[in-house]
C-alpha cells in the first residue's frame, strides 16, 4: 500500500478515533490470550519429534530478567519437538540485574539443550558472536531475548528446508509482528508484513557492492 494510500485512510478514519482506539486496545489483549492458547494446545497435542534439520537460537542477553522466561517457553512450546530438535545458546552480555541467574536456572532444567554463557558487556553483536561457536546445530537463528516465538514458526521452517532441501537452501526468513507491552498483546501492523504473504524463494541474492 502506497504512502498516499494511508494518509488517505488517516484522514477518513481521524473523527472515528476515539471509538478505534478503545477498540484497537481489546483486540491487542485478546491476541495475547489467542497466542497463549494456541501454544499451549499446540505444544500438548501436535508434537512433531522428527524433522528434517535441527535448530539453534543463538540469543545476547542484558538486563532481560523480566522477559527471558517468556522468551525460552515460547521455545520450549514449539510444535517441533524441543528436546529433540532445538538447541538455545543464551550468552548474558555482563548483565547487572538477575538475568544471568535466571539463565542458570533453565540451564539446569535443560542441561541437553540449553547452553548459558557469560561475558563481560561488549554490545549484542559481541555476544552473539561469542555463542556461535557453540552451535551444534544444522541450521542456526538470532532472536532477542524480549521477543518470543510463535508455537508453529521453527516447524514451518522446518518444511520449507525440507521442501527445498535439493536446491541448497541458504537462508529462511519469517514475519516479524510487533508486541505492544502497554497493551499485552500484538498486532500485525509492520509495514513490512506484505511480504510474507506468500511464501516465495530468491534464487540469486547481489552483493552490497552491486547497488553502488
């Protein structure tokens, strides 16, 4: 949708906005409950214990004590089955708040898939860059530890490289919905969204230097 397009929507919606907003503000919350629903169904009942690749998250962690454990259940309730399929390595960046303990934690209630490290602060690229080379997975992704997944992603993943796994598949991308914490739930308002509208493949990706 062009930008026109929206100033257009903005104008003619404008003496509605006291009614959308309240109303905005229900289906936010209601699409946290509907997520937390579905992962818990999803993960009881539509286990799947072999897949066609295995999965690592790598994830730089500071002062996330609030978030972390939302974050690694949304791994742990995967449709694709974690113990089997998925390895999470947590790097705490020289955290100062109860994150690094909180890491410990799930560490010793998943010693075989969870991997805690620590390291003195030196930004997120540093820490994700520490965990690598603890990667024992075929396929590896980066994941704040503020966000979380949603129960069927690593799954869908998991049938795309399966689905492409003679062409040399080199990399996947998923949708990204933003979370409004004010709200406590998420809407599908980026305005990147469109395209993961379909699913598509680009069989030759240009170098930097060719748009110079």
């Amino acid at each position: 949708m062009k930008n026109n397009t929206f100033i257009v929507l903005r104008k003619k919606l404008a003496p509605y906005k006291g009614l959308i907003v309240p109303l905005l503000g229900h289906y936010v919350s209601l699409s946290l409950k509907w997520y937390q629903l579905r992962a818990y169904f999803a993960s009881a009942l539509l286990k799947k214990k072999n897949a066609n690749a295995s999965y690592a998250v790598v994830s730089a962690c500071f002062n996330v004590e609030e978030y972390i454990d939302c974050f690694i259940k949304s791994l742990l309730c995967q449709t694709l089955d974690f113990k089997n399929n998925i390895q999470v390595v947590l790097v705490d960046d020289g955290s100062n708040d109860s994150t690094w303990e909180k890491l410990l934690y799930w560490q010793r209630k998943y010693p075989k898939n969870i991997l805690a490290l620590h390291k003195q602060n030196g930004g997120q690229g540093s820490a994700r860059n520490f965990g690598l080379p603890y990667v024992q997975a075929d396929w590896v992704t980066f994941a704040d530890p503020d966000d979380f997944y949603d129960p069927f992603a690593l799954e869908e993943v998991d049938k795309i490289i399966g689905k492409y796994q003679n062409e040399k598949l080199s990399f996947v991308s998923l949708n990204y919905i933003p979370f409004y914490e004010n709200k406590k739930g998420f809407v599908e308002d980026h305005p990147l969204s469109f395209r993961f509208n379909n699913e598509r493949t680009i069989k030759k990706v240009k170098f930097l230097n060719s748009f110079i």
